[in-house]
C-alpha cells in the first residue's frame, strides 16, 4: 500500500513542481492510489496530503484540478470500500476508543477498554517506546521550522516550501494522535504513523534535492545514523518477534 502510494505521490509532486503533466500521469496516479487505498486503510494520510498539496500558491488551474481529481478519486475509492465492508461500524469503534485514550492521556477520564496487540511482548515494553519514531521527528523539525519562519516572514511561499510545510503538519498531527494515545495505553503509533511517514520522507527529499538548502550528504549521514539508531530501542530485541512477525 505505502509503496504504491508513494509513486502516486511523485507523479503528484512531479506535477506540482513542473506545473504540467501529461494525461499519462493522472492515469498512472490514479491507478497507483486506488491500489494503495484498497490495500490498506492506512492511505487516508495519502489521501489527506493529496487535497493539502492541491492548495499549492503557485501551481496553474490546470495543474491543480489533475490533482484535485487524483484526491476526488480516491475519496470515493476508499468510503465505497468503507461500505462494502461494511466497516463504517467497526470504524465508529475504534474512533470512540481513540477518544477514549487520548482522554485519559489528559486525565479526564479512565480508558474503558484496551488495545491487544499480536505479541505479548509488546505489551511489557514502557509506553514511551513503543510511541517510537522519535529521531525522524526531530530531524523534520529542525529542517521545517526555518523554512515555515522564512514563509511568515516574508509572506510568500514556493512549492517546494509549500509541499514540506504541508507534509511536516499532517506528519504533526497523526505523530501527536500516536504519542497521546501510547501514554494512554498500548501504543498505536505504528498504525496511525504508517498513513504518513513514507509520504512526509518524500517531501523532505524533494524538498532537499529542490532547493539544495543544506548539504545533502550530511542530512543523508544524519538520517542513516537514525536509522541504525533504532536497533537499540525494546522494539528491536528477539523476544519480541514471533516467526510470523519477522
């Protein structure tokens, strides 16, 4: 699902930066999209990022109605797959127990249920860890706060700055949801961060190779050493896979 959803945002970024497009390319968006949708619910992110970047100041009409059309679709993609599945109930669910969580991180009211997760294992480790994915946040950050301050400043903003502020506040929110709800209780931050994350690396990526802001080889060093930064957090230790999980 995030792989396909990722080459649809391309071909949308590509069409956003270059201000054209050819037919070939919402065909291929469109197809890519609907794949991820149908594959996973977790597209949503994808979905919302789309009609974020469709307000882009300084893409043509033409450029934003492909793109506008590319979200339209997947919209009515994923709520006609809500339906058929019959979801929408199980989805009422899991949105009210959400509420519940994010309540009790607040301390207004008690958690009236749990979240199970497939290993036990999971569940012992300390909330904070499992609400993971903390470098990347920082580095995000730390590269966005500069250029969203230059965009107030002087009141204007490219594409490129565009795509990561929007990128940077819709990876904000589902980071914020995930952290309130693994002081709550099991983390979900996974699942809620899954909808966002890959799309978010793309638009920092683009946004570097665009502007050439900062030493590309020295964010790349940055971003491999978190990565390998992750082996060491309770998330990475054997007892904490099965052989399915692995």
């Amino acid at each position: 699902s995030q792989l396909m959803g990722s080459i649809s945002l391309l071909i949308i970024l590509k069409i956003l930066v270059t201000g054209r497009f050819a037919v070939a390319d919402v065909v291929v968006a469109l197809l890519t999209l609907t794949y991820s949708v149908l594959a996973h619910p977790s597209a949503l992110g994808l979905l919302l990022l789309t009609v974020m970047l469709a307000a882009a100041p300084s893409i043509n009409q033409n450029s934003r109605g492909a793109v506008l059309l590319v979200a339209l679709v997947g919209f009515t993609v994923y709520f006609s797959k809500v339906l058929y599945t019959a979801f929408l109930q199980g989805f009422v669910s899991y949105l009210t127990t959400l509420w519940s969580y994010i309540m009790s991180a607040l301390g207004r009211e008690e958690a009236l249920t749990t979240f199970t997760t497939r290993n036990v294992g999971f569940s012992g480790l300390p909330r904070i860890c499992l609400t993971a994915f903390a470098v990347f946040p920082a580095v995000l950050a730390g590269y966005t706060l500069p250029v969203l301050l230059r965009a107030l400043r002087e009141r204007r903003v490219s594409t490129a700055d565009f795509i990561l502020i929007a990128a940077a506040i819709l990876y904000g929110a589902f980071l914020l949801a995930a952290f309130l709800t693994g002081v709550g209780g099991v983390s979900q931050s996974r699942g809620l961060l899954n909808g966002v994350q890959p799309y978010t690396e793309i638009a920092l990526i683009t946004h570097v190779a665009i502007t050439r802001q900062h030493d590309v080889r020295s964010l790349a060093v940055l971003l491999l050493a978190a990565s390998l930064a992750t082996l060491i957090t309770p998330n990475a230790v054997l007892v904490n896979y099965t052989i399915p999980m692995a």
